[in-house]
C-alpha cells in the first residue's frame, strides 16, 4: 500500500495553515494561486505517510479535509471540471469565491471578489463573508469588512446610487440603522432627481421598503417619510411588464398566449404592486391621507385593466393584502367595502373582445380559468378571512358577530368565526361569547366533521393564550369524533394533525397523540396514498420530538410503505417508467431520513439501491437525471466521495451548467452537518461529534457549540492519532 508523502500536500498545507492563524496577504494571492488548477483533490483512500497524520491537530485537520476528496469544496471543484473552459462563464468567479469561503479561506475569497467580481456579486460575496465572521465569533473582522468593502471601488464609482443604496441594505441587514440611513440620505437626492440604478430596481425598491420597516421599527417617522417619498420616485421607473414568453412556455400555458399574440403579464403590474408595497408602508406610518390616495389611484388603475382585459393574477391576488393595510390606517369601511369592488365574473365575460370569435372565446375563458385569474369568490373570502382576523381582538365580540353575520356570505360564517375567535385568544382577550357561538355551530350535524382544520386552530388559539386546560377538552371531543367518524388510516392521520398542534406548546400531550395514531396505522391496512399521508404528518411531529423510538418507528413504517407499494403504483407501465417510480419512492424515503439528520447504513444502503436502478434503466437521458439526483442526496448526507463517484461520466452540457453552478452554491458549498452552524461543519460518522472546528473561530465560538472534536472521525474503530485514512472507514 502506497503513501502519500507530505511534500505532495505541502503547497495546500503551508497556504491552508496560513490562513489558520492569520489573515493572507495580498502578496499570496496571484491569479494562478486562484485557478481552480491548482486545487485537485487529495484521494481520501489513500494513506498518509505516518509522519503526516494530523491527529487531535484541529488546523492540520481542517488543512487535509479541504483539499482531500471527502470535502464539499473537492466534489465542487471536480464538478467544474467536466465543462469544458468552465473558467470563462459569468457565474464561475462567484462560485471561486464561494468555494474559497467554503474551506475557511476568507482573505482569498475577499481578494476574489475585490478583483473578479461586479458590484452586485461583490456585495453577495462580503455578505457571506461578514456572517461567516459573526458565526464564528470575530466580530472585528466583521466590521472590518465594511471600510475594505468601500475601498474595494474606485472612488468615482462610490459616487454611483447603485453603490450608494447596496451599503445601505448591507448596513441594514448587519442592523446598522444609523449607518443605513447616512447611505439613504446620500441616495435620497439622486433618487428625487430621477437618477435611477440602471438594474435590479425591484431589489432596490425591496431594499427601500425594509430600511422603512426599519425606521419604523426605530421610531423615526420623519426618516421612514423621507424614504418612502423615495420609493415613490421609483415607481415609475421600475419595469413595465416582462416580455412574451418563448414559444416552449407558452405552448405549455395554452392557448391564451398564442391567440392574442400580445404580453401575457398586466402592463403596469410592477408599478401597481409596488403601490400596494407603498401603501402598506404608509398604513404603518399612521398616513391615512396617503393611504387614502394610494387607494383610490389603485382602483382607479385596476379598473382600467379590466377595460382593457389586462387584469391578472399579480395583483388580484394582493387584494387582500390592501384590504389589510387599509384596515391598520383606520379606514376600516374602505376596506370591509373591498369585498363587493371584486367583479362577480371573469375581467373577459364583462368586456369581450368583439374581435374574436366566439369558439376563441370559449377557449380563452377556459385559459384564465386555468391559469390567469383567480375566482372572484375566492379572493372575496380571502378579504373576508382577514378583516375578521383583524376585527377579532380590536371589536367587542357583539360588533364583530355582527358583521360577519350581516356582511359576509352566510357559507363563511363558521370560518369567519373561528378566525375571529383565533386572533382574539391569541391577542390574550376572552372569547366567550364567540366560543358559546362556535359551540352551538358545531353541535349542528352539519359540523361534526372530525377532520375539521378550524377545529385545530381554535386549539392552537387556546394553547397560545396559555389556556391548556381547555385545549385539552378540545381535544378530546375532537379525538372522540375522530374515532366515531373515521377509519383506517384517516384516524391516524387526523390524530397527526392534532398532535402537530400541540408539539410546540405541549409535548407531553403531543406524544401521547401521536403514539395513539401510531396504534391505529399499524391496527389497518389502507391505500398507498392514504397510508402515504398519515405518515408523512406522523413523521412532521416525530421530527420535533425528544423521542428516538418514536422517531425510528415512523421512518420504518414510511420505508415500508413506500417500497412495498410501488410495485401496485407501477403496475402496467413500461420498464424505464417502473424503474423511475421505484427509484422515486427510494429518494422520497431517504429525503425523509435526512430530514431526521438520521445518516446511517441503511441510508446508505438505499441510496446505493438508487444507483442499481439506474444501472437497470434504458434511457440515457433518464439515467443521467436520475444520476443528478442521486447525487444530491450523497452530497445532502455528506457523502461527497459518493456524489462524486455517482456523477462520473455524465455529460455537462452548456444548457445545464448554471443550473449545476446554482445546485452548488446553495446545497454543496453551505453544507452544514450541524444546523448551518459555521464554527463547526463536518461529521464524517455523524456521530455528533466534530471531525474539526473552523480554524478561525475564537475560543468563545467553540465553546458556544457545546461540542467537543471527535477522537475518531471515519468510526472505524482506530483513533485518529494512528488512521492513516482519517476519512475513509477501514471496516
């Protein structure tokens, strides 16, 4: 057996340990230090030479991981690899800096981004790195990153809005507020101007809002003004619809697209929603007479796009939300008068177009109904549901019984009352004259309905208002209706349901519930489908339990299910279809096991069930995405090695590459064995122990985790201060 000598790893581990003590210098840092050429990959399976064994050294061991095989930066890298000239494509230097960042190598990815990136990307990238340092527990490297951000522009380019409104939000995001609204003040004259940001102005408009939010918040009304007057100035600048679809995507929306040869998004969409946005902000303010203004230019828009059958989604579907802004500015009849401005039918019944013919129209009306605008009742009781939640803790019970009786449809008017009742309990008020009514409802035949989701949210109501007792007498009159009026697997379902409510506040009585389900599942035999969704909510309580057997039993019974009934799902299909309905019940079990964080052999063994599938399959185009797939998995275990191995010999296309890029950035370079925490990352034997912790962390941050470094870190059973293969398990 051969060993690898340590000259072979010198170069990354001179500039790896470098970099654990102290920042690198920018003299380290040539162009060819940075091409992804000189970051291959140490084989794991390959034994060190004894001298070189990092032992219990935690920066000799973060030194080999993350230029060994078995690390997230490693498979990223070998990844790029199968694209030809993967260096020249736009997204690749963001990724460099993210891969950097990944291996702890901050000053590197910072050099990247100063050097490689534009604004936007450069931005990302100090992001990232400042809430790197506050993981790990260096804040002064934190905020030393705002004055090398700046310095990092040329000064003309400081000048720019552009610039000007990023260091406001990142001061934002860092919870900076007066350093925020210095960059806002500098932005604000420009903006008046109309000096716009030549792109991503609804970012910026977005970025406006939450600085105003933040003012608020502050209580500084005079600042949040100035910054909505600015967000005003915008409107008309940001776009005015998206482009026609490409011809692929509008034969998948239908018909619509294609005969009326025009834009299938609402002109002045944009606009209009960011009016909404403007307005709501102005309702938090306490400026009712802006709000007041705001309201009427929007219907008045609003009902010139349905004249012009231009109406859609994008802003219907925000009704509710204006409904809700104008009830917090106090213009409540305004509001509850919303209801009955929304058109009995369709924008297209009311104003047809005279040119088409009437077989067009028929087919139009079908489209909108499929894809475009939603039924008008629907959005009546959205408005409805909210004004009640809003009326329940403000209103005297009377007041709001009376309005929902008088104002609404007599079908909402059980719902209406429960999401009263939900919001008053919740606020801490009595609610005795609404739960008297609610009581009186449900003792109708017509409500005895067991499997009722408001029943559920009165008893999350009473269990927010700290009334325990009485949740608990809810429940059992639910749990009797339960057993009367269902069977099977409804029974275990419904009880899953229940027991959800309760896991947050009481966990006693969650358990209970939900070993009682557990009982009825195992007690029937149902339907793939049924049996399907009685397990997945048992596994959503079970997953916020303190309960390993319980834990253990929902993921075998969701095993079981899955697996033993694919064959009846399949039935009758072809060979390639069989096998891919097969394989999505495996990647369905394991997605639900590592959701558990459960890392294990059989884990392992199903995911190795998944690339014997694709062995089977026929279709190379299936058995490449189905090879992507499975690949992800590995890499959300931790398994890089195995992803790697999974991938080899897939094609990278050009078309699929950023999609790749994206995968990367967000599941492989952020990979967390720990909950996202930065100062401890990787278990190789998900033992819960740390294979290291980051060699930049402070002392505070470390023992912050409540972690303590693993001795073993493959588990194989030799200590690490005698593996040659620190990563790769010898039995």
């Amino acid at each position: 057996m051969k060993h690898l000598n340590f000259s072979f790893l010198m170069a990354g581990l001179v500039l790896f340990c470098s970099c654990s003590h102290s920042s690198l210098s920018h003299k380290n840092l040539c162009p060819d230090r940075l091409a992804l050429d000189n970051l291959h990959p140490m084989p794991a399976d390959l034994p060190l030479h004894p001298d070189d064994i990092p032992g219990n050294d935690n920066a000799a061991r973060a030194a080999l991981f993350h230029i060994s095989d078995a690390s997230p930066a490693s498979y990223a890298w070998r990844i790029l690899y199968m694209m030809q000239d993967f260096e020249q494509h736009p997204l690749y230097n963001e990724l460099l800096a993210r891969l950097m960042l990944s291996r702890d190598e901050t000053e590197a990815a910072l050099h990247v981004a100063d050097t490689r990136l534009d604004m936007e990307a450069r931005f990302r990238i100090y992001r990232a790195c400042h809430s790197y340092f506050l993981d790990i527990g260096q804040e002064k490297h934190a905020q030393a990153l705002f004055v090398r951000l700046k310095k990092s522009f040329p000064h003309k380019e400081r000048k720019d809005v552009s610039f000007t409104l990023h260091m406001m939000d990142f001061y934002r995001l860092q919870g900076q507020y007066k350093a925020a609204v210095k960059y806002f003040k500098r932005a604000e004259q420009q903006l008046q101007q109309g000096i716009m940001p030549d792109k991503n102005q609804q970012d910026i408009f977005h970025n406006l809002r939450q600085t105003a939010l933040m003012a608020i918040e502050e209580q500084d009304p005079e600042t949040a003004l100035r910054i909505v007057a600015a967000m005003e100035a915008m409107v008309d600048f940001l776009p005015v619809s998206r482009n026609l679809p490409e011809t692929g995507y509008a034969e998948d929306m239908g018909h619509t697209v294609l005969i009326t040869g025009t834009e299938w998004f609402q002109p002045g969409a944009a606009q209009s929603i960011a009016k909404i946005y403007l307005l709501r902000t102005y309702a938090e303010m306490g400026e009712k007479n802006q709000v007041l203004r705001l309201y009427h230019l929007l219907m008045e828009e609003w009902h010139e796009a349905l004249k012009a059958i231009y109406s859609g989604k994008s802003f219907e579907a925000r009704l509710p939300s204006l409904a809700e802004a104008l009830y917090a500015a106090g213009l409540q009849e305004e509001a509850l008068n919303l209801i009955n401005q929304i058109p009995k039918t369709f924008p297209f019944a009311i104003h047809p177009d005279t040119r088409l013919n009437p077989e067009t129209q028929v087919l139009l009306q079908s489209d909108l109904r499929r894809y475009n605008f939603q039924r008008p009742g629907r959005i009546q009781r959205n408005i409805a549901l909210r004004m009640a939640a809003l009326m329940g803790p403000e209103k005297d019970e009377e007041q709001t019984l009376a309005w929902i009786k008088t104002s609404t449809a007599p079908s909402w008017y059980r719902d209406l009352l429960i999401r009263a009742t939900e919001t008053r309990l919740e606020a801490g008020r009595n609610a005795e004259l609404l739960l008297s009514r609610l009581d009186e409802i449900q003792k109708k035949t017509a409500y005895k309905d067991p499997a009722s989701l408001e029943n559920r949210r009165i008893i999350r109501a009473l269990l927010l208002a700290g009334r325990q007792a009485e949740a608990r007498t809810e429940l059992k009159k639910e749990v009797e209706k339960i057993k009367r009026g269902l069977y099977g697997s409804d029974q275990a379902r419904q009880l899953a349901a229940l027991a959800r409510v309760f896991v947050e506040r009481d966990s006693v009585t969650a358990e209970k519930v939900l070993l009682k389900a557990l009982r009825f599942h195992e007690d029937t035999e149902a339907a793939p489908r049924k049996a399907d969704s009685s397990i997945q909510l048992m596994a959503t309580v079970a997953r916020r339990l303190d309960n390993c057997e319980i834990k253990h039993t929902v993921l075998e019974l969701h095993r079981i299910n899955l697996l033993e009934n694919v064959s009846t799902h399949a039935a009758g299909l072809g060979r390639d279809r069989h096998l891919e309905k097969r394989f999505a019940s495996l990647l369905q079990v394991i997605r639900t096991r590592l959701l558990f964080n459960v890392r294990d052999n059989l884990t392992r063994s199903l995911l190795w069930e998944c690339e014997e599938l694709i062995a089977h399959v026929e279709n190379p185009d299936l058995a490449y995405q189905l090879r992507f797939r499975t690949a992800e998995l590995w890499c959300s275990g931790g398994w890089f090695r195995d992803a790697y191995r999974t991938m080899e010999g897939v094609p990278v296309s050009e078309e699929i590459f950023p999609f790749l890029i994206t995968r990367i950035r967000q599941n492989i370079l952020g990979y967390s064995a720990f909950s996202g925490n930065q100062t401890a990352r990787f278990d190789t034997d998900a033992d819960g122990r740390p294979d290291f912790f980051s060699p930049l962390a402070s002392e505070d941050a470390i023992k912050a985790t409540g972690l303590t470094m693993d001795t073993d870190m493959d588990g194989d059973g030799i200590p690490d201060t005698e593996d040659l293969r620190p990563w790769f398990p010898d039995s």
